[in-house]
C-alpha cells in the first residue's frame, strides 16, 4: 500500500509539470510582436512627432526612427538595440542611463542632448550634431569617441574627454607592444 501511495505522488508531480508545458505548446507560437512589442512594424503606430514627450525606460528593438522628431523627449532609462535614429531631430533630448546598442545616430541633431551615464556600445554618430551634447560617463567605442572628439568643443568636448583621449589614444601599429615586448 505504501508503495502504490508512493507511485501515485510521484505520478501527481510528474503530471502537475507536464500540464503546464502541454497547455503551453498547445497555444501555439507566438508571433514576433507578441515577444517584441517594439517590433519594426508597429513603428508606423507611432506619432511622427515625439516631441516632448514621456518616454523614460521604454525598450526600442530594431525601431526605425529615422528622420522623427525626438526633440525635448524624455527617453532616461531607456533600451535601443539595432535601432536607427538617423536623421532625426534629437536636440534637448534626455537619454540620460540609456543603452542603447548597436544604433545609428548618423545625421541627426544631437545638439544640447544629455547622454550623461549612457552605455553606446558599436553605436555610430558619423555626421550627427553634437553642440552642447553632454556624454559625462557615457561609454563609447574608442574610434567613435574619437570621432565626435573631431569635431566637439567647448562642454561636448570636455563631457567627452577628449584631451585624455588624445593623448593617451595609440593606434596598435604604433608605440611598444605592452603584452608581447619586442614585437611591435
């Protein structure tokens, strides 16, 4: 009797895990938007002009904003992946501890935007407006900060920290080789 208990509750476990996983896959599959709800094709829901707007910690995967009006837009915490913002007008603009990943800022109008603690990751900025932008603390790719160095002055330059960028920056072809003395 002890044993016939024993397999009944082992069966009763087993049974209350695999109900679940069976009403799951009988569901079926969800679709793309379901698990992205950023989801390029709902880009066109959007109004085109964001101006102003509230839009901290909200997530942007593979968004095409290009060419939209950002400007003033509260976007603090927020999460971009894959994204594109070219051509856009992103000036006053708060992106204040985004991520944004992988995104192209190229083009657009960055001008008096705070990027202060922003994580910029393999994004790009070729060609953007970068006057009065702070990057305090941001992180960028060594070539793209750079780049806006180029071309920054003033608190953009500063915020960027470009005096200890150029001076410290060696490209690999040159000076010693730290790791492999010798070779270089």
């Amino acid at each position: 009797m002890a044993s016939l208990i024993s397999f009944l509750q082992q069966s009763l476990s087993k049974l209350l895990i695999l109900v679940p996983v069976l009403v799951g896959l009988s569901i079926g599959p969800m679709s793309v938007g379901a698990l992205y709800p950023s989801d390029p094709s709902s880009v066109d829901a959007l109004d085109t002009s964001l101006r102003g707007q509230n839009l901290q910690n909200t997530e942007y995967v593979k968004y095409d904003l290009s060419g939209r009006d950002l400007s003033g837009a509260d976007l603090s915490g927020s999460f971009f992946s894959v994204s594109n913002l070219q051509n856009s007008n992103l000036s006053g603009a708060n992106f204040q501890n985004v991520i944004a990943y992988a995104t192209r800022f190229d083009n657009a109008d960055l001008s008096d935007a705070n990027f202060r603690g922003a994580d910029l990751l393999k994004s790009f900025f070729n060609g953007a407006v970068i006057d009065g932008a702070d990057f305090s603390d941001a992180v960028l790719d060594l070539a793209q900060q750079k780049s806006l160095c180029q071309r920054a002055s003033g608190q953009t330059f500063d915020s960027l920290q470009c005096s200890d960028v150029n001076e410290s920056y060696v490209p690999s072809s040159e000076g010693e080789n730290k790791f492999n003395p010798g070779v270089g």
